[in-house]
C-alpha cells in the first residue's frame, strides 16, 4: 500500500502538475535551483521541501504555496487577521452521537495532525 502522508501526497501532486507541464525532471530541478536527486526525494515523498525550495517550486508551476498545501492535506494556521476556522475540538466535544471513548479518540487525532503540521512547519525542522 502507497503511503499517503500529506508529504508523499505534496510530492505526488508537484510530480503530477510537472509532468502536465510537460517539463522533464532534469529541466525542472534546474528551474527551480535543486538537484535532480533532491527533487526525486521530493517527488516521491522521501523528504519535504523547505518553505523557500516550495516557492520556487509553485513559482515554477505556475500555481501558489497554499494551493500545494491544501491539496496535500496540510492545516494551515490562520494569518494575522484572518478569522480562525470553527473550533473543531469543541465540535468533537459536543458531538453527542459519538461516546466519550470515541470523541476523546477523535480529538486525540485531531491534536495529531496539528501538532505534526506545527512541527513540519517549524523552521527547525525545515533545516534538518
């Protein structure tokens, strides 16, 4: 079974909208300033692309940063001034169809996913 990270998805979808682009590996590495192996890497969700090396990717494409990363499945934080989404753990909470067992689960998952996204995010972790 293919992993299905929002990582491999990312890499799946920059491979996908280049090869639409009719654009060979080599060509686009050069375009966007990596090499062919890193992109690779990157294409087949071995390792993420840092913030900038994603810019010059989506620049290259033609598309946005935030379009990659909704289509990958990354939760974004809202931007200074941007009005947050609805309070997903409280909705959890008061889903009374679910049990407790299954609603502490449920957020459980959900601190999950945003915690790995605040991680994959960090600029620490970006310089690994």
């Amino acid at each position: 079974m293919q992993n299905k990270t929002p990582q491999s998805l990312l890499g799946g979808i920059i491979r996908q909208q280049r090869e639409l682009a009719a654009m060979p590996m080599r060509h686009f590495a050069n375009a966007v300033g990596i090499s062919n192996a890193y992109l690779s890497q990157i294409e087949r969700g071995l390792r993420a692309p840092s913030d900038a090396v994603l810019e010059a990717i989506a620049d290259s494409l033609d598309v946005s940063t935030d379009e990659l990363y909704d289509r990958a499945g990354f939760v974004r934080p809202p931007k200074a001034g941007e009005q947050p989404e609805p309070d997903l753990a409280a909705a959890i909470d008061s889903a009374t169809e679910l049990t407790t067992a299954q609603r502490r689960a449920m957020a459980e998952i959900y601190r999950g996913f945003v915690a790995a996204n605040h991680v994959r995010r960090s600029p620490q972790h970006q310089a690994e």
